[in-house]
C-alpha cells in the first residue's frame, strides 16, 4: 500500500489522466449528452432535487440577468492545448458540454475578492455580496485528497498537531501563541527567517492522523487540509472560516462539525482539555464531519450539480442556450 507522499503523486497521476483522456473525445459528444444528463435531475425524489438546489442557488447566487461585457471568453476558445493546469482540467469537465458560443469569464487561483463581473472561481468571502462570485469545484485533485484513516479516535495520540507554511501573519501568530502549548505539536515547515523559531520536521498526513485533535487554518484563501481531516477519525479545530469553495465552508456549523478556537487562539488549550475530558462529545462531531463531507464524494451528483451551476450562470448573464 502506497503511503505519504507517494499515494498523493499517484492521486495526482490518476486525475490527470482521467481529465486528459475525458478531453480526447470531440465535444459534440458532450453538447449532445447535455440534456439527457440534465433531464436526470427531473427524475430524481422531490426531496434530492431540493437539496441539490440548495447548493446550485448557494454556488451561484446571481438573481438577475447581468451583462457581460467584452471579453468574456467563449467556449469554443476554451481548451487544454496550451495550459493543462489542475484548474483547466476541472473546468473543461464541466464546460465541455456547454455550447460553443457561451460565454463567461473566469479566474483560476486563491482568489479572496469579488470580481467585478460574474466569474467562475475556486474562491470566495463568505460574508458580504458575493454573487460575482459563481463556485466550481477547482483544483480538486488538491483540495478534495481525501486518506483512509485507519485508526479509531480512542486509540490516537491526546494531543494537537499541525504542520503547513506560515507565510501569512495569521499563521505566524498562531504560531507564536500555541507553539509551546505542551499538548500541541505545530511547526511551520517553510524556510522563511519569520518562522525560524517555529520550525518543525514535516509530518505526514498518515503521522497527523495519530493524533486525536489536528488544527485547520487558513493560508492564501481556505485551508487545504479542512478536507481530509472531516473525512478522518480525528477532530478538526479552526478560528470560524473567512472563505469558501465548493465545500462550502460557509455552512460549516461550529462544535458540531468542528471546533471552534477564538481567533487569537486563547483558548485552544481549554477546549483540549474539554474534548479530551468529553470523548464522546468529540466523536460526535467526528461522526458529523464523516457525514458532511460524504456528499461530495458521489460523482454523478457532483457533475450534475456542476451542469446546472453553469447552466444557471449562462441563463443569469446571457440568456436561455439552445
């Protein structure tokens, strides 16, 4: 069995196999299988239909048309030639079965502000008016690496890890004021001079797992471990999130699919002596998180939801397509 950084080279090998092979096709084929896929939606239970309009409506929040002004980018001249970036691969499994007139705009990377214009992004604010901001799952193979955890909460470590770069000074501060706390085990792993003093060994996400609590902060935008740590046997705690993907971090619910720290981290080290003190409270927020993040993990529900996310944003900027 592949472990550490090994297992996460082959994930990475899978998926750009599987997009590039997706994209080998012509995409007439696509645009032809588009409203089969769509009229699936029609036929699902009153009660599946609503939920996935739930996150349509929460991905995409423009309520009225918008124009586009020029250059938004058309379809047709959308493709992986030049660039085959994690990014690209992700879109085009959604775009490729959309017309080649349409047209939108999008930005590829850890975005933090809203575009003037609707926009397809990885990113988002959580608060304030975000509905330029339309979301798709982007650069999944990153943010959606799940590992199987094989160790039972019981049986891990009592104690706090994190491991990660600390450029930002949030992370720096986190730093600073938990890193000699005597049940937390947190390192930058970066060489810059700021976060000398908190240098720790790398750690992999197998040796994180041992643990019983593993911290969640964010970098540039959100946090790429949030995933992987919902989907384990150990309980996640975070500050309450500033930013969202298509995970949805916005609707998290705090101490009950996470724990929440303050946001100067004061009182980290009491709610480690609570949830130690408390283990079946704990594990039912583990149970909560395993259950959260399950949903995004069923293919065919993912690019349905993605289709009609797109289909929602090409009706809201440029009218109905053929």
């Amino acid at each position: 069995m592949l472990s550490g950084k090994s297992a996460y080279q082959a994930h990475k090998l899978t998926f750009y196999l599987a997009g590039l092979l997706g994209a080998l096709p012509p995409r007439w084929l696509f645009r032809h299988r588009r409203r089969a896929l769509l009229a699936a939606f029609d036929a699902l239970p009153a009660a599946e239909q609503k939920a996935i309009m739930a996150r349509v409506t929460y991905y995409n929040r423009l309520d009225a048309p918008v124009a586009l002004t020029e250059g938004a980018v058309h379809n047709r001249d959308f493709g992986l030639r030049a660039k085959k970036s994690s990014y690209h691969l992700d879109f085009y499994q959604v775009a490729k079965y959309f017309p080649r007139d349409a047209a939108y705009r999008y930005r590829f990377g850890d975005k933090t502000f809203v575009p003037d214009e609707p926009t397809f992004v990885k990113s988002r604010p959580i608060h304030g008016d975000n509905r330029h901001s339309v979301l798709l799952k982007l650069d999944s193979v990153r943010h959606f690496y799940t590992v199987k955890d094989t160790r039972a909460y019981d049986d891990k470590k009592n104690a706090l890890v994190w491991r990660g770069a600390a450029h930002q000074p949030h992370r720096q501060r986190f730093l600073a004021q938990c890193h000699s706390l005597p049940r937390c085990d947190v390192g930058a792993t970066d060489d810059k001079a700021a976060t000398a003093a908190y240098r720790r060994p790398f750690m992999a996400i197998e040796e994180q797992l041992a643990h019983k609590f593993i911290f969640s902060i964010e970098g540039n935008d959100v946090a790429t471990n949030l995933k992987w740590i919902m989907a384990s046997n150990s309980l996640c705690f975070m500050r309450r999130p500033i930013f969202e993907t298509w995970f949805m971090e916005g609707t998290l619910i705090p101490d009950y699919h996470y724990v929440e720290v303050k946001d100067d981290f004061s009182d980290l080290d009491d709610k480690i002596d609570y949830y130690l003190a408390h283990p079946e409270k704990a594990k039912a927020i583990v149970a909560n998180a395993n259950r959260y993040i399950a949903e995004f993990f069923q293919p065919r529900r993912e690019r349905l939801v993605a289709m009609l996310v797109f289909e929602r944003y090409l009706a809201r900027t440029q009218g109905p397509r053929p």
